[in-house]
C-alpha cells in the first residue's frame, strides 16, 4: 500500500498498477513541478557559471581596449601639440620673412591662439548648464504643494527679482518688509510668509 502512495503522481490522479502498461503510461507523463525546479535548480549553476565567465572575458577585452584607447589618445594629443607649434612656428616665421619684428610676429600668435582659447572656455561655459538636466529635475523634483510652501517661494523670487533690479523708493516702501526684503500689505500677510 505504501508503494503504491510512494507512485503516485502529485496532481492526485489514480496510482498507477503494477502492469508493464502501468509503468510506461506514469513515465510517458509530463515531469511533476517538483522534479522540474530540482532539474534548474541542478543546471542553474552552469547556466550562471557560463554567463559569469563570458562577463569575466568580456571585462578583459574591454580592459585591454580601454588601456590601448588611452594611450593612443596620449599619443594623438602630443603629435596634435607638436603638430599646432610647428605650425604656429612656420607662421611666425613667414611673418618674420615678411619683414615683422620676430617679437611682433610671436606676439600675433600669441593673442591668436589666446582667442581661440577664450573662445572655448566661452563655449564651454554656455554648455556647462546643459549638463545639470534641469528640465528632468523640474519633473523629478516634488512640487510644494502648501499655500505657505508656495508663498515662500514666490517671496523668495521677489526678493531675487529686487535684489537683481534695486529700484527707487517708492511710495510702497513705507510697507512693512519681510526679512527678504519684500515689502507686504499688512502684517498677517508677512506672518504667514515668514513662518
């Protein structure tokens, strides 16, 4: 009795008998969950094992691309300088045949090549604020959502704004001021700001 229990297959069907018909209708079946997690979790090893060895190799190669990229970069950069001296040396010294005293003539290169420098730090400098995303972190960024969150802010900007543009006394400045400067209608209005 217990070994025909032992045979039964785990969707609870009916035990199989004895019979050599028996026999191969229970091993014709679909493998039972059981014995399918046991053979993954038996080829798991090897499965992670050959992903991990590719990983391995491919981290190698790349090592030994980014080791050959950096040197022949070092390379281009110094045949790039001696290239651009020559060339500033055979115009300065076109400028001296031409009859420009040589201090003149090193002069010229100087202040070109310090032009297009300032050129690219100036572009540099207008390129910088696109590298902060700012677009991505205003949709990123939570929103104030308090009247007094956004009161604050708006003052904040106001103060910005005065301190940016100061323009003559007014008439409103006999208002009472918050302590960024900005000038309110009474004084619950500048409570509720400042707090």
């Amino acid at each position: 009795m217990e070994s025909t229990r032992a045979e039964a297959p785990a969707n609870g069907a009916a035990p199989s008998s004895s019979t050599p018909e028996g026999k191969g209708a229970a091993s014709a079946s679909p493998p039972s969950m059981l014995q399918s997690l046991q053979s993954l979790w038996r080829d798991l090893p090897g499965l992670v094992g050959d992903r991990i060895d590719l990983l391995a190799l491919e981290l190698q190669r790349a090592g030994r691309a980014a080791a050959q990229i950096a040197v022949l970069l070092v390379a281009a950069t110094v045949l790039g300088i001696t290239s651009w001296l020559a060339l500033w040396a055979g115009i300065v010294g076109v400028l001296v045949a031409l009859g420009l005293h040589w201090g003149l003539a090193v002069l010229v290169g100087v202040l070109a090549n310090a032009g297009a420098a300032w050129w690219a730090v100036s572009r540099v400098k207008r390129l910088v604020p696109r590298l902060q995303l700012a677009a991505t972190r205003r949709h990123l960024v939570p929103h104030p959502t308090s009247p007094a969150a956004s009161a604050e802010a708006a003052a904040a900007a106001a103060a910005a704004a005065a301190a940016a543009d100061p323009a003559p006394a007014t008439a409103s400045s006999t208002q009472p001021q918050d302590r960024h400067g900005v000038h309110h209608s009474s004084t619950a209005e500048r409570d509720r700001v400042v707090h």
